[in-house]
C-alpha cells in the first residue's frame, strides 16, 4: 500500500500513522513482538498475501522499526526483529489491548481483574505450551514461577495511587509477595525459583523487596516486553499501565507449562502454585 505524505508535518500523531500505515501494522508488530520473527510464520498466523506481507515488511524495515537477521543462507531467509525504535510501540500496543478489553469486549469498568469466562481470561490460559519470546527470557531461569502483580509500595515512603483500593483486584500484592517468601523454601526444594513481576520502576519494586525482607527478585517490565510479548492482561491507574494479577510457571525451555488467572485469593493462589509445583516434581 503506498503511503501518503500528511500535510501536518509538526504532529507527531500524524507522522507516526504515516509510518504504521494501517491495521496490517499493528497486528505484525504484535505478533513479531510475541516471537513469530519469520516470513511464512507471518503469513500463515496472519493471511496475509505474501505481496502485502512483503510490502509491509519491507517499509518497516526502510522505517528502522524492524531489522533482519539472516538464519540460513541457501537460499537466504531472515528473522524479522524489533529495533529499540520498534520496542518503542510496544506502550501503544498495550494501550490499543487495554482499551479494547475495557471498551470494545468489557463494559468500561475500571478492573485490575477479569471473569473466568472472559477474552482475557482464554488468552492467558491459551499461553501454556507457548514459549517466552526471544527478548524476555531473561524473566525466568530454569523452573520458575512468575507471578505477576499490579503494583507493591513501601508504607509512608510511596504512596499507592489514588483510589487503589477501589480497583476490583488491585489490592493483595502486598499479601501475595510475603506469602510467597514465607514459601520461598518449600519452592526452593522443589527446584523452582520465584520471582515477582510488575510494571512498577525497578527502585519502586528494590525498595519494597528490601522493606518486606523478600528472599527472591522483583523484577520490573516497565518497558512491556513481557506484556507485549505475552498479551497480558492489564489496567491503567494514576497514569501507569499496570499487569492484572495472574502467574505462570515456566520450565527450563523458557516454555509456560501452568497459569493462574483470575486471582481472586492472592494467598491462596501461593499454596495452589505450590501444589502445581510438588506435582510436577514427582
């Protein structure tokens, strides 16, 4: 599709749509963003004529918003990659996500949670079997639990956002993350490792793991390579898009093999973890 050069060369609303161009765009980024980096994968998970994914892809690279990485040589095929300016659209697919599972498939409510029966709800519980994307890997080593949650803050030093307790499931991270160090053992025999997850920044997420005495990491996605990779569901609150509580246990190959979502009893999500966990082991 040829682009068409807009007059307001000052907005950058205006210049950026002249770059993504259409739907097409966004539904490329966020898969190649969730791990499908190849033509024919592309084309298949899409239906994209192979003339249009050529264009598209072609135009995006010419952007600086993909690279390619050549896997094989006879004949030549290249990994389509997000550059750091790609990464960078990652915030607006989650906005586009957010606000289609609020406005467009929910009622407009204001939630930190989902129904069992809701989109949200089948699309996490699609990912068991699906592997980390390339770029979050770093989230989990070996067996590990990620359990994912909207926001801790240190009492007095970092005040919660206004009307947090308000939010249907914002409350409980707190509770969550000292039952899971009261287990951190139990996990630890088992051979899985914890680690708690939030969009929070990573002084935020060092100063409430130091104030709770926490025995494992919390680590920050505050660039949403994990949401975005994912297509975890979240909520925005005081400016901030934040991750719906909800966990996943990740085998040695960076594969999701169990998840929690909804949360409704963040306590006793930790001991039905545990239970998956001893499972497992034997």
């Amino acid at each position: 599709m040829k682009r068409v050069d807009l007059a307001d060369a000052d907005c950058g609303i205006a210049q950026a749509v002249g770059v993504l161009g259409d739907w097409w765009t966004f539904l490329l980024i966020r898969d190649i963003a969730g791990g499908v980096t190849r033509f024919d994968a592309l084309q298949r998970a899409l239906g994209m004529s192979r003339r249009a994914l050529t264009e598209r892809l072609g135009e995006l690279v010419e952007a600086g918003v993909l690279h390619r990485r050549r896997y094989t040589d006879r004949p030549p095929r290249h990994d389509y990659l997000l550059t750091p300016k790609g990464e960078g659209l990652l915030p607006v697919l989650i906005a586009l996500q957010e606000w289609g599972d609020r406005h467009v498939m929910g009622d407009g409510t204001l939630t930190a949670t989902a129904g069992a029966e809701s989109a949200e709800s089948r699309r996490v519980h699609a990912l068991v079997g699906r592997t980390l994307p390339e770029n979050t890997r770093d989230f989990a080593d070996g067996w590990t639990v990620l359990y994912c949650f909207p926001g801790a803050f240190v009492p007095g030093a970092q005040g919660y956002p206004p009307y947090w307790t308000e939010i249907p499931g914002a409350a409980g991270c707190t509770l969550e993350s000292t039952t899971y160090a009261a287990r951190a053992d139990d996990f630890a025999a088992a051979g899985v490792r914890v680690r708690g997850v939030s969009t929070q920044r990573p002084d935020q997420l060092a100063a409430f793991a130091e104030h709770a005495g926490l025995p494992f990491p919390l680590v920050s996605d505050q660039d949403q390579r994990l949401a975005a990779g994912l297509l975890l569901p979240t909520f925005r609150a005081a400016g901030v898009d934040r991750l719906k509580r909800l966990t996943l246990l990740v085998d040695p190959a960076a594969t999701i093999r169990a998840v929690q979502f909804p949360i409704t009893d963040p306590a006793g999500s930790v001991d039905e973890m545990l239970r998956l966990v001893r499972e497992r082991a034997q």
